[in-house]
C-alpha cells in the first residue's frame, strides 16, 4: 500500500491525445477507472463534441496482483477510498495538468468511479483551474478542504450520473454526494434505471449535451 503522505506522479508519457494539434482547443481530460488504464475511456471520443482535444490520462499506482490495469487510490484496507488518499491522487494530477493544458482556453474532466472522485477533488484544490466536470459512477470525498467554500460561490457546472443497479460505489458515499454536490455546485444529475458500474449510450447522450453547453460557455466567455 502507498503511503498517503507520498508524493505521486502521473507518466505523461503515457497520456493518449485524439489530435496532436491542440493549440487553442478546449481541453477534455478522461480519468478512467479502478483496474482499467488510459486506453479505456479513449473509447468514448466518437461520442464527445467536436472542437476539443481529449486526453486519456493513465492512473499513478499499479492495483495488487493480480488485478490488471491501474489505479488513482488504493480501495482495500485501513486506507481503502480514504480522502487522503483521494486528495494525494487529485494533486498528482493537477501537476500533470499544469504541464499538459498549455494554452487551452478551459478544461474540463470526465471521471468515471475512481476517476470521477479524483476529477471532483482535483476541482476542490484547484477551483480556478478547471471549468467544468463530468462525474460518472462516482462520488464525492469525505471531509472539507479549503477551497470548498469558493466552490459554492463559483457554483461550477457538475454533471452526475450513476446506474440504480450500480452496487461498486458504497451507498454511503452515495448519499454524501448527494448531499454535497448540489450546495458546491451548479448540478446536472440523473439516475439510469436498470444501469451497473458502467455507462450505457444514453448517458453517453446526456453527457454530450452537457459537454456542449460547456462548449457554448466557453466560447461566449
């Protein structure tokens, strides 16, 4: 297990990019699930809004053996889900981010389970870094960090969806999420019916009409 306390870092090397020609674009940045890797989510882009650069960024840790792909966190243990653990996963990747975004006008993340707690948490220590997110079978960390108050000022734009067949994410978490995100955020949310730990075309829709706004805001801006 990784200590909480150590300092991760996200190879960059790594990132999977849809255009090597980004200058000026939107940044979408994909952080992928538990046991998955980069490659992932890069699935999705033929569901995304043209005019945007997505990058597909691989997770810092190697789950136990013999679980395949990588992780943000570990979810086993005393430590398992922790919000330091959490937080130690969000600031790695807000180092990367800052190396990657060069000049993209805004940025916004897509996680799903893992990712999507890390992409809120980037959002909470970085408010003014990231525009928007797009939070899938997700949820939101435990505890206050201190941008948390700016965050219900800024009322960022969060979009939350999650299957009612979904039994990944402890229902707990659930309800904390439900609770928190509507008073730090401006929310879009909806539950799948029949949906698992997955995401399914519908929600593919929902999440292009919400990337598009985003798009509209931007560009109005």
């Amino acid at each position: 297990m990784v200590d909480v306390s150590e300092e991760l870092t996200i190879d960059g090397a790594l990132t999977r990019w849809s255009t090597p020609d980004r200058a000026g674009l939107p940044l979408l940045v994909l952080l992928h699930g538990y046991g998955a890797d980069e490659n992932d989510l890069f699935g999705l882009v033929p569901y995304l809004p043209e005019g945007i650069t997505v990058a597909s960024v691989a997770a810092p840790l190697a789950p136990p053996w013999p679980m395949p792909g990588r992780s943000w966190y570990s979810i086993d243990g005393l430590e398992g889900r922790s919000s330091a653990s959490v937080t130690v996963a969000a600031e790695a990747f807000l180092r990367w981010l800052d190396e990657a975004r060069q000049d993209a006008p805004a940025v916004a993340l897509l996680g799903f389970s893992q990712g999507a707690a890390v992409a809120l948490q980037a959002l909470r220590l970085a408010p003014a870094s990231i525009d928007t997110v797009v939070t899938l079978s997700g949820y939101a960390a435990d505890g206050a960090l201190p941008h948390d108050d700016r965050l219900k000022e800024l009322r960022p734009h969060v979009f939350w969806g999650r299957g009612t067949n979904d039994d990944v994410i402890p229902e707990a978490r659930i309800l904390h999420t439900a609770d928190w995100l509507p008073a730090h955020s401006e929310l879009s949310g909806r539950v799948y019916t029949g949906l698992s730990h997955s995401i399914s075309e519908e929600e593919l829709g929902d999440v292009h009409t919400f990337l598009t706004k985003w798009l509209e805001r931007t560009a109005s801006a």
